[in-house]
C-alpha cells in the first residue's frame, strides 16, 4: 500500500507490505524503529517470538509521549511485565499489526506527535518455483 504524508519535516512510512516498510525511498526489509524527528534503529527481532523484555526496554529510551508497536501480520500482544520500563516513564504503547500500525504512524506523525513505531517484519516464505 503507498502512503501520503500531509507534512513533509517528520519522517514518514512511503509504502508498506507484508515483509517491508518504504522510508525515505529506500525499502526497509527487517524489523525496525522509527522516530517521527527522524530516529531509526534496527530492531533485533526477525518475527514476534523473538521478543524479550529487553526489547521493549529499548523503546522506554526514546523521547515519545507514545509508543506505537506493529506485532506482525497479526494483533498479538506483549506480557504486561514487558511494559513496565515504558509505564515507568508513563509512555502509552498501542498494539496492533504492521499495516495498522504504519498508517497511525503517519497520522499521528504528520499532526506534530512525538511518537516512534516498532514494527515486527516477519519474513515472508516463497514458494517453491
């Protein structure tokens, strides 16, 4: 799907598919984090179950008033214990799939939010040709 940005000074998702997001003309194939003031980091976790605590420690150090999380292809949500770092600093997180997640992104985005999306991209397996 191929997205439009309403303000052009925040990073915005171009485009996203079931295994990629489009940021800045350049396809993005594995999971990732980004800021609305331009934060990017490459997010350690190749589908779902690889998430640890750990990871959502990660998202507590950005500088967001909200967190949105893009578990995959489908809604699945992380154990509440994962969410204390984030509580702490009291940054909401939303959960919903990728696609979900990457439209909110932009609309919350291009209303002037600070917000940052951590979005799961699973591999997609082809079939044998």
């Amino acid at each position: 799907m191929k997205l439009e940005a309403d303000n052009f000074d925040v990073q915005t998702i171009q485009g996203y598919g079931a295994d990629w997001v489009g940021v800045q003309g350049e396809k993005i194939k594995h999971s990732v984090i980004l800021g609305s003031k331009g934060q990017r980091l490459d997010w350690q976790c190749s589908r779902y179950e690889d998430l640890t605590e750990a990871h959502f420690a990660q998202l507590a150090e950005f500088d967001a008033e909200l967190i949105i999380f893009g578990s995959g292809s489908r809604i699945r949500f992380p154990p509440p214990a994962w969410l204390q770092p984030l509580m702490a600093k009291r940054m909401g997180l939303e959960t919903m799939d990728t696609g979900a997640a990457c439209r909110t992104y932009n609309i919350l985005a291009g209303e002037g939010r600070r917000v940052v999306v951590a979005l799961v991209l699973e591999q997609v397996l082809s079939a044998p040709k």
